[in-house]
C-alpha cells in the first residue's frame, strides 16, 4: 500500500512541498511517526512540534510552510490525513447478513429493507426498525421501539421498552437508553420506586458513548435532541430534555428534570443538580459543579461552578494564601515584639512614678 508524496498530494488534494517522489509506507500520529512514515501537525506550537521530527513527510496548514521538511499542504489537516489513514488501512467492510438464525426476532417486529439482526440479538414485540439499520450481537430491543433508518446498535447495549432512536443514530456496546429513573418515595419505612411510566426519545444523528445511560422520564419522555453527541461512562437522569447538538463528555452526570439548550458543552465530570437550566452554548468547564441555572453563552468553571473570569480571580486569590500566610505570621511576630515593648515600657513609668500621699 506505499505511495509517493505526489500520489497522496493528489489524494488529499494538496500541495506538495520538497522531493515529491519520496515514498510514504504508512502514516502514524507525531509521537509514533519514524522513517517510511507521513504525520501531521497542525496549532500555533507547529515550529515546536516539528523540532523532533522523525517521519519522511508531514502535513501541514495551507498557509505554513515549513523549514528543511518535506510536506503536503492541505486545507483541513485532520480531514487530509484521515484520507491517507485509510489509505494505508482500509475500513474493513461489513457484509450485510439479513436476519440471523441465531437471532431472537419477535413475529410482531417490523423490519425495513437491508436490516441486519446479528446472532443472539433480541428483538421484541412490536419493534419497528427502519431500512438500513443494523442490530450487532448481543443487543436486545424490547418491545415497542421505534428504530429509524440507518441506525447502528452495537453489541451489548440495552434498549427498554418504547424507546425512540432517530435516523442515522449511533448507539455503542454497553450502553442502555430507558432504564428506570432514580426517583423514590418514602413509605411504610422504606423506599417505593415511583412511577417509571416515561420512555427515552432519541433525535436523528444522535451518538451515545459505550456504558453510557439515558434514564425513562416518570410520566413522559427523557429527550435528547438532534445531533447530540454523548461520550462513553456520562449518567442523563429521568426527565431530562437535552437540546440539538449538545456536547457531552466523559463521566458527565446530568440530574433529573435538567434541560439544555443547544450547542451546550458540558467537559469531563461536570456535575449537574436536578431542576436546572443550562442556556444554549454555554460551555462547563471539566469537574464543573454546577448548582443554578446557568445563563445563554457562559463559560462555567469550579466547584461550585461560577463565570469563567470570578473563579479565576478567586484561584489566583487561592494561589497567594501561602505568601499572605507568611506574611501574616510577619506582621503577627512584629504586633508581639511591638506590644511587648509597650508592656515593657508602662511597667518602667509605673516603677519611676512616685508613691501619691492619700488625702485626709
């Protein structure tokens, strides 16, 4: 599968810089790329990163033009140099098998055209499944889903009963959309589950990460909206309205009842109290805990999470404790010595003082 710069320039539709006819066997990320190898870079620190270059060829921004280096130029690093990945490692293409033997498959499911229900798969009753869509190992759908077109369900992940999946969407292994919600009360002494009457409503192109939850809503439906991409290990509790093209990273845990706007980016374990109300495009910053609504477009960061500006005012406020400690410590030993000196000196005026005569 080798290839000379020129070839991929041509593939990538770039512009070669340097010797054009070196020959490229494989492409790896900067950290892995030797001899033989083309990598890529890309970011203000481009010059830095080129500093230990080990590979035959980079590629590289349009505008940059680097030193010494032989490279393609391209309009989209990323974009370029996922062409070339695949170049050199071909996607390994699934055959469609139709509806395995193996597979447990409802007589009262609906399947469109092209599904695939892959071994010890279940489908339940009344499941629809949209043309295109294929169901991996492992899987169960349980009665009354609604599966759109082209909808990818990997092995192992759990779809209760009535959940909705849009077109296009992706759910991995392990995942499980509709699980009962963590609501309770309290009778009798003990805990009563309440009701779990809801379902989870997925939008079309919807991504769901693998070991990831999207608990049913109490009465009605748990949403998440169009587009929105969620992250492996991330807990969405019953109730919860998600907007369009949301970005939920991993460990994210959302309470119930919480809405989103959209274009919401929540980062790494931000925490979200139930009953609140993140405005469209704020970003959480990662371990964010957040307690209030948070307004349209704010950047939140800390524990508990406030505007981007406060809280790093307040931590470099933090970062100056120990300087400020010492110097209290200072100005305490000088308010000693001051006062001991005062202390000193009254007892030296009461000693110099004569004796007064008591009056008749």
């Amino acid at each position: 599968m080798q290839a000379t710069l020129a070839e991929l320039g041509v593939l990538v539709d770039g512009t070669v810089v340097g010797d054009d006819s070196l020959v490229i066997q494989d492409a790896a990320i900067l950290r892995d790329a030797g001899p033989g190898h083309i990598t890529l870079v890309d970011g203000d620190d481009t010059d830095r990163k080129l500093a230990d270059f080990r590979a035959t060829a980079v590629l590289v921004a349009r505008d940059f033009v680097p030193e010494g280096v032989p490279a393609i130029q391209v309009d989209d690093v990323h974009e370029a140099f996922a062409q070339i990945v695949v170049h050199f490692h071909p996607r390994r293409q699934l055959r469609r098998i139709g509806v395995s033997p193996a597979a447990s498959v409802s007589p009262s499911a609906q399947l469109g055209d092209d599904v695939d229900v892959h071994p010890l798969a279940s489908v339940g009753d009344d499941v629809v499944i949209g043309s295109g869509s294929t169901i991996h190992a492992g899987a169960h759908v349980m009665a009354g889903c609604r599966i759109g077109e082209q909808v990818t369900i990997f092995p192992g992940a759990v779809l209760y009963e009535d959940t909705v999946v849009g077109a296009r969407s992706i759910i991995h292994g392990g995942a499980v959309l509709g699980a009962y919600g963590f609501g309770y009360g309290f009778a009798d002494g003990q805990h009563v589950l309440s009701a779990q009457l809801g379902n989870v409503v997925l939008g079309a192109d919807v991504e769901i990460g693998a070991d990831s939850t999207v608990d049913r809503g109490t009465y009605g439906p748990t949403v998440i909206g169009e587009g929105t991409k969620i992250d492996d290990l991330v807990m969405v509790a019953h109730n919860c309205q998600i907007g369009r093209h949301n970005m939920l990273c991993s460990q994210v845990g959302i309470a119930g009842s919480t809405t989103t706007g959209d274009y919401v980016v929540m980062a790494g374990q931000v925490g979200v109290r139930d009953h609140v109300h993140i405005g469209e495009k704020a970003v959480l910053g990662a371990m964010a805990g957040i307690i209030n609504d948070v307004p349209a477009g704010a950047c939140m960061i800390g524990i508990p999470a406030t505007p981007e500006r406060e809280q790093k005012i307040k931590l470099a406020a933090l970062s100056k404790l120990p300087e400020m400690r010492r110097q209290v410590k200072k100005l305490q030993a000088a308010v000693n010595r001051l006062v001991e000196q005062h202390e000193v000196e009254d007892d030296s005026a009461q000693r110099d003082d004569p004796p007064r005569r008591a009056v008749a």
